[in-house]
C-alpha cells in the first residue's frame, strides 16, 4: 500500500508546492493568463475586421487562442524546473524520502492547470467578445480532452526542455519556437491564404490539426481525420518529452 501511496502524496505535495509558486509570481500569472487574454483583445478586436474568413472572427480565432494560451504559459515550467536543477533543490529532496516520479510530475500537473485556467479565461472573454459555438455537450467534453492533452503533452515537453538547459535564461529562450509555432499555422487565418512554403509549413506542423480539431468541435463539425492527426501529435509530443526528461533526468539528478 506505501509504495502506491507514496508516489501519489508526494506528487500532490510537489504540485502544492509549484502552485504557491505560481501564485507568487506575477509575471508568471500575467504570462499565463493575462497575456493571452490582450493578445485576443488585439486580434479580434483590433485585427479582426481586416480579415475575411469565412464566419465571425471571433469564431474563428478562438480555437487557435486556446492553443496559444498553453504556449504562452510554458515558458515558466522551463524556468522552474532549471532553477530546481541549478540550486541544488533536486538534491535537498534526493536525500530526503521523496519520489523521484514526484519531482517531474508535479512540475507537469501545476504546467496543466494553468493552462486549462487560461483556455477557461479565453473562452470566457470570448463569450464576452461574442463568440457563438455550435457545439453540443459532447463536442465541449472533445474541446476539453484536446485542451487537457496538449497541455499534458507540452507540460513534459517543457520539463525535458527545462531540464536540458545549462541555465534559468536558456530554458525560458527554449520555448520561444513553441510560442510562435501558433502563428505559423492556422490559428489567425487559413492556411490557404498564405504564401508558398509558408502555406505547406503550417499545413504539416503539429498546431494546425489540433486547431482544426478544436475549431471543427466548436463549430458542430469536427473531422475525424484532423481529430486522429491532433491526437497523433499530442501522445508523440508527450512520449518525446517524457523519456527526454526522465532521461536527463536521471544524468543530471
């Protein structure tokens, strides 16, 4: 029974421990939440007007702002685990009788509530700013399980990241191409309406299924190829980022 157990409160230990952290640092709270929100505020209601795609702007950008709200937020997960590393924290607890597991996991949880409170923040802004889905119950609950599997897949993605950075700076400039993959995709507008080698890019890049998928969900329509592309990415991602980081983990530890 202690060997289940113990994984599990350590884990939940480490989690409280990342979250007061969190709550105490405002740049990460406004990284992680608020910029989202202004960067929604300037597309739509700044930019919105001067694209044409199809439906209300709004509608269509929202799904590539939920996904950009988990990129934005990723960048202190990298700096939290590398200022573990550097200080010697990881060390404190290798002495102590604390779950190896614990330490990555916990980092991974507090990276996942964060941006599912950001994607919450920017679906509510969007109702205020006039968003009308078409979904049905069961299209939200597929809007959730995208939503909570990418962060799960950038959360250990980022660890691995931040665990292979020499320093606090390095790790925070490691997740820049994830902050910007969002703007080379289809989150703003079509991938038609792009130009040549750009347009094949954010066609293939893993973003862009999982925004179609969530755009489809919200609209009433999701496409089951587009679905199966997302989901592809996401467990890749997450397989990648795991055994990076418990890999280097193990090196470095």
């Amino acid at each position: 029974m202690s060997t289940v157990s113990t994984p599990l409160a350590d884990s939940a230990i480490m989690l409280r421990r990342n979250l007061k952290h969190t709550v105490r640092n405002p740049v990460t709270v406004f990284n992680a939440v608020l910029f989202p929100i202004i960067i929604m505020l300037m597309f739509v209601g700044v930019f919105g007007g001067a694209f044409s795609v199809g439906e209300d702007y709004v509608d269509y950008a929202t799904p590539g702002l939920l996904v950009m709200a988990i990129s934005y937020g990723l960048g202190a997960t990298a700096t939290a685990v590398n200022d573990d590393m550097t200080k010697g924290i990881i060390n404190r607890f290798k002495v102590m009788d604390v779950s190896r597991g614990a330490m990555l996991t916990g980092h991974v949880v507090i990276t996942t509530v964060r941006c599912l409170v950001a994607c919450a923040a920017i679906v509510g802004v969007a109702f205020a700013m006039g968003f009308d889905p078409a979904a049905t119950a069961l299209d939200w609950l597929g809007v959730v399980g995208v939503i909570v599997l990418l962060s799960f897949a950038a959360g250990w993605l980022t660890v691995a990241t931040g665990l292979a950075a020499k320093t606090v700076e390095s790790a925070g400039l490691a997740t820049v191409p994830l902050i910007m993959l969002p703007f080379l995709s289809t989150a703003f507008v079509p991938a038609e309406t792009m130009g040549t080698g750009i347009r094949q890019f954010a066609e293939y890049q893993p973003f862009t299924p999982i925004i179609e998928t969530l755009r489809g969900l919200l609209t009433g329509h999701p496409s089951g190829g587009d679905a199966l592309a997302a989901v592809a990415w996401c467990l890749g991602l997450a397989l990648l980022g795991y055994v990076w980081a418990v890999s280097t983990f193990k090196k470095r530890a």
